[in-house]
C-alpha cells in the first residue's frame, strides 16, 4: 500500500541542495498499516517508519451543564454546549434524556464534521422553584456513552421587609396615637433576597380580613356596631398612608429605603357625632408586590374567561396600625372672657387655665396676636392630662367696646407629599376665645384763657380763646374728629349752616374748598387752576394766585393727562385679559356633561351623594387617572379584575396605532403602578392532554384599565404556536380583550415552551405554554361483554348486549370493528362496523349472536383506531338450557 516515487541522484548532492521523495498511500483495507523506509546517504543508513492510518473521529463533549442560580419566572431559559470533532472524519452522535425536568434538547442527535464543532441547545423551565440536578446519556461514536450534567437552581424571588435600624424582619409597624390633621414618619428597608432585578409596586389592603379603618377598639360592641350603622363607610384609604417611594426597581440583593406616612383624618359621615373625645382607631395591611406576575389574578375555566383575584406568590405583607386622637383643650373660664371695664391707658388681668385632657400626647399651642389684648406666655406645651396658666391681660389703644376673636393655633408635624423625609411643623387645628373688653373715656374740664395779644398758630376766630389742653373732643371720642390736627372752630360744622353767609354768595357752588380763617399768610402760593377756595364762614371767594413760573401750561396739563390715560387704559387692559383668562378657566372647569356651572340658590344645599348610588358601569367609565403620590389599593385591583368598565371587544381592535392619540399613548414609558394595572394572563397555558394532529385553542387575556391606549406585540418563534393571531393589537383605554392561542404538534411527548410580549414596545413580559401531546385513543366501558337471552322470548331468538366507545381526547377518532376469526359468517356481529367518535363524546355499539347448531359461544373483536390504539373486546353467549 506503499509507493515510494523517488529519481535518485548520479552524481554527489552539493551542499545548500536537496532531493525530493514522494511517498504515496493507498490503502485497501480498513486497517492501519506500519512500515519504514530505508535511506542510505554513503555508508550511513537512515530508517524512516512509515504508518499509514484509517481516518476517524475524535468526539469530545463537556461533562457539566450550569444555569447557575435563576429566578422562577415562568420562562423556559436554554444553554448551549458544544460536541468537538478533532478527528478527520465525520462523527455521529445521540443523545437520551429519561427525565421530565428538562424542557427540551436540540439537536438530540446528529452528525459533527471533522475539525468543527457541534452547538446543542438545553432548555430548562423555571417555573417552580427546585433543585435541577439532571444526567444526560450522550452516545459518541467511537468514544461509546458518556454522561453529561444539567445543573441549575431555581429559586423563588424573594422580597422582604427590614427594619431601617435594626435590619432585622418587620412584620408590623405602629404609629401609635397622632392627631388628626397631622402625619407621622416611619422608614423600613425592603431587601430583594434574589440574584435578579426585582420591579416593585406597593398596594395598600383595604378589604384585608382583620383590617380597622377608624373604629374605636377601646368601646363597647353596640358603641361600635351603633357608629358603623350611622358612619359611610366609603372611605378612600390610600389618603391616610403615604409611601415614598411607593414603586421602583431593586437591584439583586439590594436594600432601599421606604418612608412611611401616617396622616389620620377625622371621620365624617352622613350623621356625625358630636362627641369631641371620638378615638379612631386604624389596622391596614400594606402588601409589596412584584410587577409583571399577572397569573395571580386571572383564571381561564373551560365555559369562558373569569377574572378573580388570588394570593400573588410574590409579595410580603406588613401590618400598620395607628390611632387618630382629636384634640381635647378646655378654658377655665372660657371660651368667653368678659373683662372689667378700664380707662385709656389703664390694663386689666384674667387668668386662663389651658387643660390639655388627652390621656395620649401632649398639646403645643400658640396665640396669634389680637389688637388690645396680650398673652403671656403666648406659646408653649402641655404634657398630657396636664394644665398651664395663661395672663390674658385687657390692654386699650383707643375708647369703645371692643370683641375680639383670640385663635389659638394647635401646633403639630407635618410632611410635604411629594418629599415625606421634609418634616415641617404646621397648625393644624384651631381653638377659639371670645374676648370682650370695654374702654372708658375721662372727663376732664376745659379752661379757657384769655390771649394776651399774640394769636396762636391754632385760634378760633377773634383770637381771644384757646383751648388749654389737647383733651379729645367730644366728636373725637365718638370717632369723628380730632381736635389736635385742625383749629377748635374747625368742629363748628359751619360748611353745612349757612348763617353767616353773605347774601351774594347764597348761590354759590358746594364743590368750592373752605379755608380757615388763619391760612392768610400762606394764600399767596402756587394753586391748582381748576379749584376754588371759600371763607368758612362768609363764603366769600378768596383770592387764589397762581405764579406762572411753577404752574404747569396748558400743553403740560394736556400732556400729563394723556401720559395718565395711556397708563389707565394700560392697566385697564390687564384687568381685562385677566377677566378673560378666568372666565375661560371657569368655562373649562363646568363645561362637562355633569355640572353646567348653575351655582345654588340662596338656602339651597346640594345632596350628599354616596359612591354607592352610581352604578358601577357608570361609575367605572369616570375613573380620574392615578395619582403618582397615591398608593394602589387592593379593592380598585379587585374591581379591575372582576368587573371590567367595558363590554369584551376583539374583532376591531388595531394592529398597529394609526391615529395621532393612539401613537402618543403607545409611545409612553409606563411606571410600574401602570403595569401593575394591565392584567396579561394567565402566566401558564396549560393544554392539558392534546392529540396529535390536532388543533386546540386557548385565549390570553388582555385587561387594560389604564386611561391611556396600549400597545400589544406578541412575539412567538414556536412551531406549535405558529397559527396563533392577532400578534398585535392596540387596546383602548378601559377595555378587556383576549388573544387565541393554537396549539397543533405532530409530535407526541411533554412540551413545554414559552412565548414573549411587548407593552408599547419597550415593556418584556412572558407566557409559558405547557401541553401534553398524546396519541389519539378510545377507550371502551368493558373489556369483556356477556349476552343473555331476553326474558320471554322464543328459543333461537339472537342474544343482543351493547358496548360503550369513549373518547376522552380533544380529536374525533376514527374506529373499525375487526373480528378476530376465519369464518365468512361469524356468530357474533357489531353495529356500527366503523365510524367517528367526536372529540370528549361515546357512541354505543351494540353485539350480536345468532345461536346455531355449530355458533361458538365465545368471540373476540379488535378495536381499531385510524393512527391510535387496539384494544380487544371478548365476548360470551350466555346459553341457557332447560
């Protein structure tokens, strides 16, 4: 098999030259060959071995498969190992799995070429949490069986609760006692024990069993039970717990911190009770859950699609509990204080005792300044169930009786709802005195005196008598006038008598000014063109001078008065757009088909409307959006889930967002409160037993109860799955919808595959399909049958029994009766022969037996079903002889 092709050389080979020596090998059998070539160079003799080898493969595969640790997710997640072929020859190999924990494995078998290498995918779903320690058996030629494994563990996704201080697990967090109309602040640490990212959304329990909302714990059952009948008890919850943040994202084993917020609100129901000391006691359970598992809440049942609410196997629940307390602050004496009555300038004392009646907290009050009166102290704080002394002292300013309303401000803590870490101190009650006090005026008696020839600057009209004194006027004391701003005479209202008035001046105008009889030395000014002045008594024109040199000209006084009007017709148009822009906002807030913008009459009070007397599909429709501040509760997820707003729609849903709303809705980043509110499901599919060859369809069910439209892309790689449509629809704001999902498989087996889906193109969420795949089958009712003649009827009369053909598969079967005997005419005989039996449907066959002299009393039949089963039927003559 060995050709050695070689020209040796004549002549001696000089150095720096070389021969070429071709050895060719063509072998004829499968086997490998050794030889050796001699080379003889002078008088050395040089041995080559030659060997001459069959080609083969060299198969090697990796021992160990490893996911590592994953999160039970429902989704089928796949690994790749690789079969190397070193060799110089094609390769086959085979792989075998016994097991039911793998989902699949492609390729199981198949040939590597030489010098390559051979990818096989490994699928594995999570769908519950378990240890995955499984062997493959891998055949490789040349190598025989070797065994390879697959290693995972899937681990449920872990979220809990951790105080902020202690790190330790909180189940329950008390606020204690807190004044309504304030808040209290408590941090915890949620702690995602899990090796993924972790979305969260918090939803506040209000139809949790064991949940108090404003009850008094400390009562007598009928007290409780009477205020539950008189009190509504449609309260809006998430007002009294804040969370910040309320959604979010953890990293793999991440903490963050979470601020809660107690804010209690008194109570106020149709019948309120005037009891001030009513103590409303709270217990809620707030629930932190993970987005995107929606299979908790939707169940698909055979008869149709029912949305119910179920327990979500990821979350943690912590308890809350707090009581709201009113503020109780009694007067001694109060809430009026009368006191004695005092002179301008004098002060009067009462002392007031603040009892502070809470057996709970303590009060911080402050006095808010009033005109008259002072406080000392005008702030401070009472411990509970103690009192504090107050001066309230009566302290004049001017003469008359003066009322007042002394509000004293309740101090507590409150919080910014946007930023609960941002503590402020806030009033937030007020308490009220009524403070009455009355000031005296004093008599004095007035003096006059005579002038000894120098008139004052102040004088009455002769210059003889002046007031001695600045003693107020008895005018003055009544508010009208002071007599130290203007002369004494000044009070003669002699403007309004006309007494002294000069006969020529009867008629003249009552807009003139009236100057006092000592404004002569200051006459001679520069005046105003358009006004006239008058004695006070005569009224007589005065002379009123104007000086050129400082008045204004009349293309002055026409200049200010249009530089006036440009900035009066100005400001006037301000005043308008302003109007404008009201009335529009105005127009705006009443323009609905609810409130047209009537305002009541006078008296008239508008009813008090529950929620209760809408009905839901109404009430549904009018949803205002979420607030991101607001927590989701779950009775509103309830009502998602249970009661869709809107009838189920399907055939004239968009595939793709076609107008200028809907491209803008579908484009939109949702939080996780949003996704929390769109209900995909349910997160497994399950088939159950599924015929080959046959087609069986299940709905995905799309719930959308957001205001805005989504857009929804299914996407599916799965053969089985391929005939599944629509892949892409739009759904509006408020609507339910579902997809199909078919199911068809020529191969029978465990599948076990998932799909994906896209939220508005950007959101993943994932559909696990899990199925059977069975041949088809019929089952009888018996396999032995017994024929017993009927009772009454002559000799050789046939012997009749029927038989019953099940079908428990989801595909009608095709079946023919094969007896199992030579005879052209057998005894026995069963109708129908052959026929179909519809799917999850029997038919009854019915055996005959004809007695005769040689008619075996025994036969047997074959059940034969088109591409199913065999199954035998034996049946006996029961012969009776007489």
């Amino acid at each position: 098999q060995f050709k050695l092709i070689v020209e040796n050389p004549e002549k001696p080979i000089a150095s720096g030259l070389q021969l070429k020596a071709f050895v060719e090998y063509y072998p004829d059998c499968v086997e490998d060959l050794q030889d050796k070539l001699i080379l003889l160079v002078d008088d050395d003799v040089v041995d080559i071995p030659l060997l001459g080898l069959i080609p083969y493969c060299c198969l090697e595969i990796e021992s160990e498969i490893d996911f590592g640790q994953v999160i039970a997710s429902n989704k089928v997640i796949s690994k790749e190992i690789s079969i190397a072929n070193h060799g110089s020859s094609s390769g086959i190999f085979e792989i075998s799995y016994d097991g039911v924990v793998l989902a699949s494995i492609t390729p199981a078998s198949g040939v590597v070429k030489p010098k390559s290498k051979r990818r096989i995918q490994v699928d594995i779903c999570t769908d519950v949490p378990r240890v995955i320690k499984e062997v493959m058996k891998v055949k490789l030629e040349g190598r025989g069986c070797t065994e390879v494994w697959v290693k995972a563990v899937v681990v449920e996704q872990v979220l809990k609760v951790l105080g902020a201080s202690c790190g330790k697990v909180v189940e329950c967090i008390n606020f204690g006692p807190v004044y309504f109309g304030t808040s209290k602040t408590e941090q915890i640490s949620l702690y995602n024990k899990s090796p993924e990212n972790m979305d969260w959304v918090a939803v506040l329990e209000d139809n949790a069993i064991g949940g108090e909302m404003g009850t008094d714990l400390q009562r007598s059952t009928d007290a409780v039970l009477r205020d539950l009948s008189l009190k509504n008890r449609d309260v809006d919850v998430s007002t009294l717990i804040l969370c910040t943040p309320n959604q979010g994202t953890l990293l793999p084993y991440e903490k963050s911190l979470v601020t809660l917020c107690f804010s209690p609100e008194k109570f106020k129901g149709d019948f309120e009770v005037n009891d001030s000391s009513l103590k409303q006691d709270y217990v809620l359970f707030l629930r932190f859950e993970t987005v995107g598992n929606r299979g908790g809440y939707l169940q698909a049942l055979d008869d149709g699609a029912t949305a119910t609410t179920r327990n979500h196997p990821h979350h943690v629940d912590l308890a809350l509990t707090g009581s709201g307390l009113p503020v109780m602050v009694t007067f001694n004496p109060g809430p009026e204080i009368n006191f004695r009555d005092c002179y301008l300038g004098e002060q009067t004392e009462v002392l007031c005792t603040l009892k502070n009646e809470s057996d709970s907290l303590p009060v911080t009050f402050s006095f808010r300044k009033a005109a008259h009166f002072n406080v000392s102290p005008e702030k401070g704080k009472i411990k509970k169930n103690s009192a504090k002394d107050v001066m309230i002292s009566f302290s004049p300013r001017q003469i008359g009786t003066f009322k007042m309303k002394q509000i004293i401000d309740i101090i507590g803590t409150g919080v910014n709802k946007n930023n609960l870490h941002d503590l402020k101190t806030i009033s937030f009650h007020q308490l009220y005195l009524s403070l009455i006090g009355v000031c005296k005026a004093k008599r004095k008696k007035i003096l006059f005196t005579i002038n000894p020839g120098l008139t004052p600057v102040v004088s009455n009209a002769t210059g003889q008598f002046v007031v001695d004194g600045t003693e107020e006027c008895p005018e003055a004391a009544r508010g009208a006038i002071q007599c130290t701003d203007a002369a004494p005479v000044a009070i003669l209202k002699s403007t309004q008598t006309r007494i002294h008035t000069h006969r020529i001046n009867r008629n003249c105008q009552d807009d003139a000014l009236i100057a006092f009889p000592n404004d002569r030395a200051t006459s001679v000014r520069p005046g105003e063109w358009d006004k006239k002045y008058r004695t006070i008594f005569t009224k007589t024109e005065r002379y009123n001078f104007i000086d050129p040199e400082f008045a204004y000209t009349d293309c002055e006084r026409l200049s200010i008065e249009a530089h006036k009007k440009y900035y009066d017709d100005f400001i006037a148009s301000l005043r308008q757009r302003r109007l404008e822009k009201d009335a529009a906002r105005q127009f705006d807030m009443y323009n609905d088909p609810v409130s047209i913008g009537i305002k009541p009459g006078e008296g008239l009070k508008s009813p008090n409307i529950s929620i209760t007397d809408f009905p839901k599909e109404k009430l549904q429709l009018k949803l205002p959006p979420l607030d991101d501040d607001c927590l989701l509760t779950s009775r509103k997820l309830a009502t998602i889930t249970s009661t869709p707003t809107n009838k189920e729609t399907w055939s004239w849903l968009s595939p793709v967002p076609s107008s200028t709303q809907e491209k803008e809705d579908c484009s939109l980043t949702l939080t996780h409160k949003q996704l929390h509110q769109i209900f995909i499901g349910p997160s497994t599919i399950d088939f159950g037993d599924v015929c080959v060859f046959s087609t069986t369809t299940k709905e995905l069910h799309i719930i959308n109860n957001l205001l805005v439209h989504i857009w929804i892309q299914i996407e599916i790689e799965i053969e089985e799955l391929q005939e599944t449509s629509p892949l892409s629809q739009v759904v509006p704001p408020l609507t339910k919808t579902h997809v199909p999902i078919v199911f068809e498989t020529i191969t029978p087996g465990n599948f076990k595959r998932s799909f994906s889906y896209k939220i508005n193109n950007q959101h993943l969420g994932y559909v696990l399909v899990v199925a059977n795949a069975v041949p088809i089958e019929l089952q009888l009712s018996s396999r032995e049958l017994i024929l017993n003649p009927i009772p009454g009827c002559l000799a050789g009369t046939e012997f009749r029994a029927t038989v019953r053909v099940y079908n428990p598969r989801n595909h009608p079967a095709g079946f023919i009766w094969k007896p199992v005997t030579a005879d052209r005419k057998p005894a026995f005989s069963i109708q129908p022969a052959r026929g179909i039996v519809e799917a999850y449907s029997d038919l009854e066959c019915e055996v005959v037996w004809r007695p005769g002299f040689k008619s075996p009393e025994e036969g047997e039949f074959i059940l034969c079903v088109h591409k199913g089963n065999a199954i035998k039927l034996k049946c006996f003559a029961k012969v009776t002889i007489h």
